[in-house]
C-alpha cells in the first residue's frame, strides 16, 4: 500500500503495514509530518509539533519490529495531543495567551501511558481557549478549520484534535470533554469520539476548566480505535483524588458480540423536536438498523433534560472561576509589563491574557458564587443536577444504552454563532447531561447531510459500561460503512 493511502486508514491496518515491514514507523510519521506540512496552514490543527520525541519513538518501534519483540497494539500509531494536556519539555498552551510560553515541567498520566506504548505524539493541538467554546473560534492562537468544509467549524473545543485526525495529520487523538467537547467535534468531523466514566481516566496534568466535569478521552477513526485507546489510557491514578479504582477490562473484547436481547433507548426530547431534516432521518435510518439486529428499541423520557443547559452553565463557570484564579501572572504564564502595583499586575496579567470567551465564563461563575447568590444558582444547580443524574438511574433500569443526535444540526459556518453565545452554548444540548451525570457517551458517524457534511449519532450508557457502548457503536459501524478518508482525500493537492 502507498504510503500516502496508508494515512487515510485506522490503527489497525496501520499497525499490520507496520508488523508485515511494508513501512516503517519512521516513514509512517514522516508521511504524516508531510501532510501537515502540506495542509495545516488551511486547517490550523496543531499549535505546536513535537517531532523530536515522535520520530525518536517512532525509532525505537522500528528497532523493536527488527529484533522480532512484541509491540503494544498503538506503538508506532501517530498521535494528536490536545494542547490542555501536559507533555514534558514542550508548550502546554491551552491555546491561551496568558500559557503561551509556558513549558511543562512534568508528564499528564496519560501522557505517561502514551509514551510507555511507544506512541509517537505528532504534536499539540490546537483548541477552544482554556477548553471553552463548541467551535475552535476561541482559540488565541488561530480558528481551526473543519477538514470536510473549510469554511465549517471543526466543533469544539477539541477541534484541533478533530481536525487532525480528519485531515490525515494523525491516526488517533487525545481529546478533553466537559460538554460535549469531544463528541461534538467527532460529530462534525466525522470520527468516533468517546467520553469515559467520570474517573475512568486520570486528569491529573490536564489543565482543568471544570474539575467535576472534565474528562480525557479518544477521539478515532473507528470504534476499534478508540477501544484500543481507550485501553492505554484507563486506570486508578493515585495522583488523581477522583480516579476510579476499579479494574480496566480489554475494551476490545466484546466489540463483535451481536445485539439480540440489548435494549436501546431512543431519548424522546432530544430525537423529537429541533432536528435538521437530514439528521432526523439519519437518526431513523440508525434506529430501523438497530431493529434489524435484533435489538429491542423503546422510548425512553428525560424529563429534566431541559434544564440541563442552565444547571451546566451555571456549574462549570463556577468551577472555571475558581480553576482559573490561578492564573495571575505570579507563578507562571504571562505577566503584564505595564503594572505599577502587585493588583495592577493582576488585573492586567488578566485583562490581557485572557480572551473574551473566558472572561465571559469567569464572569458568569463568579457571580453564581458569590455572597447572597451562591443559594439561588449554584446551590440550587448542584441540587438539579443530582436530579438529571435520577433521570439516567431510572433509565439504566430500562435500557442498556440511550440514543440520540449529538448535535441537532451539522457543523456550522465560520463566524454565524460567535456574535450569539446563547445560540452558540444550545449545541451542547444533548451531550452535557453525560457530563453532568458522569456516565460515558460517544459520538458515531451514521451519513451525510445535504451539503456533503457528517452527521453523528450519540450513544450513552451507564457508569463503567464502556465495553456494552463500544460493542452497539461497533456493530452501527459495521452497519454504516463511514467513508472516513474522504476529507483527507479532497484535501490531496
């Protein structure tokens, strides 16, 4: 196989080119390294390239193959790393003027796990400002732009992550999720993108923007992908408070199991009202394929998911005000030159270090927790939430797995929400309650809409269920046959 038809394809056919000696791990990332020079001027995936270390690992894959050792199932697979996530001796930005020289002095769990694996990190890549936006339009750096359509949105705030993978400029990726921050990009690139169980994967070195909310996970070509990620990066950490320890299954195991005698839930509030046409009839076409493979479809009400937008809001700008008073121009990061006093340089440092996405957000979560408001919002949200947590309890007691559309509509034009931040925050309404709930979720591709644009179909299930989600997205992916190299086909030269 060509080299430059090897990077349109998954992890596993990378990986047999690679254990066959058709390629080698270091043309295999040189390939890559060519496509993002050929194309990430117009995309804008990456803030920075971390080549050193990928071809140094790519290296040691090659010396394993030679010698005839085993390798780890992603050794050698290029990989994005999102830009909020610490890698050792190299720029973690967030995509925010105020870390724009900030080194990292120390490795993220997870990025500790990708190196033990011998997975060569291509770079970091580009995001929505400290993780907060839906569109990659809050990046201080610069706007991504999706793979599919270049005047689209890549979704956000892992856009850049996204983008990456749809374009050819990495295998896999790492993403972070607070609302819908991976699935939403997978949805609008797309790509298979998942959000484990709240503290199913460490956070420790991803840098935090809501710390009950926030969540490492993969965002893939396939569904097998993304279990076989999932798979390196799962596990108790002990420097991580909230870290699960409970045992991590092979999240590939089941992947091939038919469905007879699974229930699937279709969410009435989120599949009934609000759809674009072409995502109504994606979501239908979804459900009869299902009901071909024998699984049981029911009608499953949410009733609390309309307050869901307000109680996540009211949250995560909360934790987000806190998270981010950390950022003063004392320690680290940017540091206003212009301040006469010690609160001038705070001020200052703040003023200009952060841009207005983030301002809005600290703004709004401060308010919430301030003296004689603290009851009436985040006291009362926290309250609400716990109730749509109820919500999902009673559901899981139904059905294994809860459907819907990731997003009501396809990706969006450039520039058409940014004007509008309530418009803009309503396209997390069907994947914030996973976050809320801290159970896992995913986003599969399932078509195309009108204007040539992927449509995603999110599926959710309960705490710890990751391998019963995987295995009904695997047997849909079968079932649908994504073309997920066609981005990266158009963008050929």
């Amino acid at each position: 196989m060509d080299i430059n038809e090897l990077i349109i394809e998954s992890s596993s056919k990378q990986r047999q080119a690679l254990l066959n000696k058709d390629v080698s791990a270091t043309e295999l990332v040189k390939a890559i390294y060519d496509q993002v020079e050929s194309v990430d001027e117009e995309i804008g995936a990456y803030n920075s390239l971390t080549k050193e270390y990928a071809l140094e690992t790519a290296k040691k894959v090659d010396e394993k193959i030679n010698r005839g050792e085993e390798l780890p199932p992603l050794a050698g697979i290029p990989l994005a790393l999102k830009d909020n996530i610490n890698l050792k001796g190299y720029k973690t930005t967030a995509s925010s003027k105020i870390l724009s020289n900030f080194i990292s002095p120390y490795d993220a769990t997870v990025s500790q796990k990708i190196k033990n694996n011998l997975i060569p990190i291509i770079g970091k890549a580009n995001l929505d400002e400290f993780a907060m936006g839906s569109s990659n339009e809050n990046s201080a750096t610069r706007i991504v732009r999706n793979p599919w359509n270049k005047n689209k949105v890549p979704g956000g705030s892992s856009g850049g992550s996204a983008a990456a993978v749809a374009a050819g400029e990495a295998t896999i990726a790492l993403g972070s999720d607070t609302g819908g921050s991976i699935r939403l990009p997978a949805s609008y690139c797309g790509l298979v993108g998942l959000k484990p169980t709240y503290g199913r994967v460490s956070r420790y070195g991803l840098i935090a923007f809501a710390s009950s909310l926030d969540q490492i996970g993969p965002i893939t070509k396939t569904v097998e992908d993304a279990a076989l990620l999932l798979n390196v990066i799962a596990g108790h950490d002990e420097h991580d408070s909230t870290s699960l320890n409970q045992s991590v299954p092979d999240f590939t195991k089941d992947l091939k199991k038919d469905l007879k005698g699974i229930k699937i839930g279709y969410i009435k509030e989120l599949c009934t009202e609000g759809l674009a046409s072409d995502v109504d009839k994606a979501i239908k076409k979804a459900i009869e394929v299902y009901k071909t493979m024998g699984a049981e479809i029911v009608e499953i009400s949410l009733p609390l998911i309309k307050y869901s937008i307000a109680v996540y809001y009211v949250v995560a700008t909360a934790e987000a005000s806190s998270n981010l008073a950390r950022f003063d121009g004392v320690k680290y990061g940017y540091r206003a030159s212009d301040a006469d006093t010690l609160y001038d340089m705070y001020v200052k440092t703040r003023a200009q270090g952060f841009g207005p996405e983030v301002k809005r957000r600290i703004m709004l979560g401060t308010y919430a927790l301030s003296s004689g408001y603290y009851d009436a919002y985040y006291k009362k949200a926290q309250q609400l939430r716990r109730l749509v947590k109820n919500d999902f309890d009673n559901a899981f007691k139904k059905v294994d797995v809860l459907l819907s559309p990731t997003c009501p509509h396809t990706a969006f034009d450039i520039g058409s929400k940014i004007e509008d931040p309530l418009s803009m925050y309503l396209t997390d309404i069907a994947t914030i309650t996973a976050n809320l709930a801290g159970i896992p979720a995913m986003n599969v591709p399932v078509g195309l809409d009108s204007t040539g644009m992927p449509i995603g179909l999110q599926l959710q299930s309960d705490c710890l269920n990751e391998q019963k989600l995987l295995n009904v997205a695997f047997k849909l992916e079968e079932a649908v046959q994504f073309n997920y190299g066609t981005p990266i086909k158009m963008l050929v030269k």
